[in-house]
C-alpha cells in the first residue's frame, strides 16, 4: 500500500515504481470528492489522480522535461574543426554540461553546405539528446539554391536560440586600385570580366554575397568557388583572385593587418570590430545586405519543455562574460534570443534568399 504520510502531490504506484508528482496538473486533486468507509477521501483523491495523470497513462506531460537530459547531448557542427561554426558550440558546451549535469560532445560532421550534419540530425530522436548548430546557409538557402534538396527547415528542425550573428564584409586585394565600393563598380564596368571574387563554395554566403553584388550594381565578374572560407581568403591574399564577400568573423584579423583592404560592410548597422568601413547604405548601395547567423535547432518532434530547458541552459552560456568577449573578439554579436524569436527570423530570411536567389539564378545541381 502507497504510504499516504508522503507529501500531498507525491505518490509512488506499483507499476511504476517511482513516485510521481501530482501537483500538475490540480484539477486532478478535485475529481473524486465522495470519502468511503474503507478509503478516507484524501487517499481516494490520491489513487484517482495518479491512475488519470499523464505520466501514467504514457502520455508526454509537464514532468517530460524533469527527467531531461537522461544522457549525454551532443551537439553536430556541420563544419569543419576549426571553423566559427566549430567554436561557437566548443565554447558553450562546458557551460551546458555544467548546468545540465550531462556531458556535452561536439561532433563535427561536415560537407554539402551543411547538408550531411543537417540530415543526421533530422533524423535523430526528437528527445533534445542530438541538437544541430545550425548558420544561416543552412536554414534560409540551401532548400532553394539545390534542385534536389536533403532535408527541409521548416518541417525538420524545431528553433532552439540563435547564437550569434556577423555581416559580410567586401574586401579586395590591396594591389586592386579602389577604396570604395563605388571606385569597385567603376573599375568592374570599365574591365568586364577581368575582376574575380571567391567564395567558400556554390550556394555559400560569400557566393549568393558575389551573385548580389552583380546583379545590383550591373558588373561582370567571376566567380571562382572554393572548398572552404580559408583557401578562398588565401587567394585574394596571394593575389590569386581579386575580392570576397566573406563573413566579418572570417576576415577581421586580416583586415586589421592590413593583408586585405576592406570595401564596405553589407549591413544596415556599423560593424564594432571595423566601425570605419562604411556600411552598404552609406556606400550607396542599400539593397547589399548579406550575413550569417549560428544558431540552436533541433528536431522538429522535440517537446516544447525540453527546447525551453535547452534555450536556457545555451542562452545562459552565451552570455557568460568570458564567452561573450571572446565571441565579441572574432567579430561575432551575441544573440541569444528566445525560440520563437529565431523561428521568426529564419521564416523572414528564407524568404528573402528565395527571391535573391531565383534573381541571381544560381542553382546547384545535386
């Protein structure tokens, strides 16, 4: 027989052999009123609840995320070791073990714009054990810059919390005679052809950044992808290629040293890093917007409770002074919003790079 002196809201069945907290939710505690000769009404009240609850009946409840995490998490980066993608979630992962009490594994599973770590992680169990950090590539341009997309955004991956975010920024080899993006455009116009732009491969943020840049300002110029953001900057550093539209992140240590000129920042606010380099509205060109975020996602099955623990647990990282500065220092912005604040700009982001997209025609065949 359950002990009854137990506290009231906690009874343990035999079935379940752990007890089981009926405090959630309380209309249960007023369904069976009527005391019998045999049972006092307060045990009655008890048994009736317990055999009603959700938890017993096998039905996910509130007390679904008491028990979250069971195991350790692991978080995939679809990138490659090394990468901002990489160290974002290297930095936040101890902090997340220590608050959840779990171990937290960094798994780097790389390829296809992000689409093989994208795939593993849609098709985990949606129990918030196997979370993917997801950039901006991944979620608002793959699904319409491949004719055969691996997995769909909106219906595979529930949004946990945008880490962080940084602009493009347009930098040119320094033997490259313009200092302004409306020096560029001229010397584009009166060469077609000749002037090249890198980029970390077909479909990446500095290509669609490339493709954009063209199609606004009416230049010609090549361009030449590459496997990764690194060899693509080493070019235009050697000389090899003529500029990249690249990430802030990427390119801020080189633009510091001077290894690389910078041209103009593609968003609407001045970077903290570089607040010299003129915006693209303040080049005359307000229409060149372009970027990446890293944030949190997870399968889309994952239950609500379980993505509001996760969203603390990350934001809480996040915004530790010590990872926040050293973010800050790769020319990152720390975000770190609720879910449903990301959800809301993937939706507006992906539509946007749907329109870009179909404009420039780029396409990758797959």
């Amino acid at each position: 027989m359950n002990n009854i002196n137990q506290p009231l809201g906690w009874i343990r069945t035999a079935s379940m052999g752990t007890p089981v907290n009926l405090e959630e939710p309380k209309l249960w505690f007023r369904m069976f009123r009527t005391p019998t000769k045999d049972l006092p009404m307060k045990r009655i009240t008890l048994i009736f609840a317990a055999l009603l609850s959700p938890v017993y009946l096998g039905v996910p409840g509130p007390a679904a995320a008491a028990g979250f995490p069971e195991t350790a998490i692991t978080i995939v980066v679809p990138y490659p070791p090394g990468s901002t993608a990489d160290t974002i979630p290297r930095l936040v992962g101890p902090l997340m073990s220590k608050s959840l009490g779990v171990p937290v594994i960094i798994e780097n599973r790389g390829g296809a714009n992000g689409s093989i770590g994208a795939v593993r992680v849609a098709s985990a169990p949606a129990d918030g054990h196997t979370i993917l950090l997801a950039t901006f590539g991944m979620l608002a341009v793959n699904q319409w810059i491949y004719e055969k997309p691996a997995y769909n955004p909106e219906k595979d991956f529930t949004p946990i919390t945008n880490g962080a975010s940084t602009p493009n920024i347009l930098v040119v080899n320094p033997s490259i005679k313009a200092s302004s993006l409306k020096e560029l455009v001229a010397l584009a116009k009166a060469e077609p052809g000749k002037l090249t732009f890198a980029s970390a491969g077909n479909g990446s943020t500095s290509h669609l950044c490339g493709e954009t840049l063209k199609m606004l300002e009416g230049i010609d110029s090549v361009h030449v992808p590459y496997q990764g953001a690194a060899p693509a900057l080493q070019a235009v550093i050697g000389g090899q290629v003529s500029m990249m539209c690249d990430n802030l992140s990427n390119v801020v240590q080189q633009v510091q040293s001077g290894a690389l000129r910078p041209i103009v920042v593609t968003a609407a606010e001045p970077s903290k890093q570089l607040p010299d380099v003129p915006t693209s509205p303040q080049a005359g060109s307000p229409d060149l917007l372009a970027g990446n975020w890293y944030g949190f996602v997870a399968p889309s099955a994952t239950p609500k409770d379980v993505i509001e623990r996760l969203n603390e647990s990350i934001v809480e990282a996040l915004r530790d002074p010590t990872v926040s500065a050293r973010l800050e220092s790769l020319g990152l912005t720390v975000i770190a919003d609720k879910a449903d604040a990301f959800g809301a700009l993937i939706a507006k982001d992906s539509a946007r790079m749907e329109s870009i997209v179909k404009r420039t025609t780029a396409k990758i065949s797959n």
